[in-house]
C-alpha cells in the first residue's frame, strides 16, 4: 500500500491536481466567471422560452426544472475546456515540455489537470442547482437523481476537458481558447437542449438524435424532471455516450502528446 502512494504516477497526478486548484487559489475571482456565466444563461432560458411547456407533448410544466441540468453541464464543459487553456500556456512558455521528460505515461499528465477541472467543476453544477431550486425547480429524482446529474457534469467536464488538451497539443497556444470553448457550445447547443426530442424538427431534430450529449443530457435530467425517472433505462445511454467520447478524445490527445514528443 505505501509503494502504490509512492508510485511515481501517482504522485505526478497528485503533484498536477494540486497545482491546477492552487492556481484558483492565487488568482482570487478565477472560479467567478464559470460559475456566474451558466446562472445569467439559466435565468436568462428560462425568462426567454419558458412557455415552451405549453407546447403538447412537453415532459413537464416546470422549465427551469428543464434547463437546471443544461446550465450545470454547460458550467462544468467551460470548467473543463479552461484546462485546455491552462495547458496551452504551459506550451507557450515551455513548462509542458519539462513535465513530457518525466519518467511516467503519457496519459499521467493529463489525469491531474483533469481531476483538477472535475473538482472546480463542482462549484458552478452547485451554484446552478441552487438557484434553480430557490427559483421552483424540482428535484422528482431525489437522491439517485442527484447522484445522476453530478455524474453527468463532473464526466462532461472531463470530455470537455480532453477536447481542450487535444486543441492544445494541436495548436499550441492560448489563441485557440475560443474554440476551445465554442466546441462545447455547439456539442450542448446542437442536442435536446431547450427541447424534449419529440418536438425537435428539420435537420436539428436528426442532429440532435445523434448528438451523444443528448443522452447525456437525459442522465442529468434524472434529477429534476418528472416522468424522466432514475432507471437503468435513462441512465445507461448516458453513461455509453460519456464513456464513446472519452475513449474518442483520450486517444485524440494521446496523439497529439506523442506528436509533441517527436
């Protein structure tokens, strides 16, 4: 037991992990925009298309308790597409290039930074959930519902946070922190975000068929929408969705890492 807590890649996670909550530590604010940004988006949705529920076939007449899980994926995606960031300015200024020579797997460096976004994530997926229940969101899901919508954020943020490493290790600089955050607009954007499916039509209702955040959207909604209740049917397409993209973004930016070590 005390050599696997001395195994060199554990403590090269442990040593990143630290260093990406330090970072919110030194520079006082830096969880602010990430947590407020997804509260103004959730108020914001709900005032603009509220009476969408009126629409037939709307699963509930309750839309903040709708869009309470899309604000607390978005939060976390833009919690996890900043370490892409974070790690493009290593790159410019040669620190990644040190840690690329350290005697562990490639896929150690990525697993701090990582856990670390995970863990920040946590702030503004909190922050949302409470604001929409201080606004009448309900919780129909209870404790499984909860456990689902966390799941859904915390391995969002980790996708997210691989699509940010591979934009990183691709162009390396902080220029492409835009698109950074763009890609995993459009992954929540293009899905059943405002919308159930049903009502979904034209080429947005296919995209939105295909679209894996779709399912992962629907892992969340376990929490806060009656008749999308915990079960094994609305929760394993969401958890195959995260674990295709994961497997699809892992391999893209162990790519790419090796790319930089030629």
């Amino acid at each position: 037991m005390s050599a696997l807590a001395h195994s060199p890649s554990l403590l090269v996670i442990g040593a990143l992990w630290r260093r990406s909550l330090y970072e919110v530590l030194r520079v006082r604010g830096a969880l602010l925009p990430a947590t407020i940004a997804p509260v103004v988006f959730l108020l914001g949705t709900t005032g603009q298309f509220g009476r969408l529920t009126g629409l037939d076939g709307f699963p509930t007449d309750s839309y903040i308790s709708w869009v309470v899980p899309l604000s607390c994926l978005q939060g976390a995606g833009f919690a996890g597409a900043a370490t892409g960031v974070n790690l493009a300015r290593d790159i410019e200024q040669g620190l990644f290039d040190r840690f690329l020579v350290a005697p562990v797997p490639r896929s150690v460096l990525l697993v701090g930074p990582i856990l670390g976004a995970v863990t920040r994530s946590l702030v503004p997926a909190t922050a949302v959930l409470l604001v929409g229940l201080a606004l009448g969101a309900e919780l129909p899901g209870g404790a499984l519902g909860l456990l689902a919508l966390y799941v859904a954020a915390a391995a969002f943020c980790a996708i997210a946070g691989l699509w940010g490493i591979f934009m990183a290790v691709t162009f390396k600089t902080q220029q492409a922190g835009p698109l950074m955050q763009q890609g995993v607009f459009l992954a929540v954007f293009l899905s059943t975000a405002y919308t159930p499916q049903a009502l979904l039509t034209g080429w947005l209702g296919e995209v939105a068929e295909l679209n894996p955040v779709t399912h992962v959207l629907e892992l969340g909604r376990q929490a806060t929408v009656v008749g999308i209740e915990p079960s094994l049917a609305h929760t394993q397409p969401g958890l195959i969705a995260l674990a295709g993209m994961g497997l699809v973004f892992g391999a893209l930016c162990l790519f790419g890492l090796r790319r930089m070590g030629r």
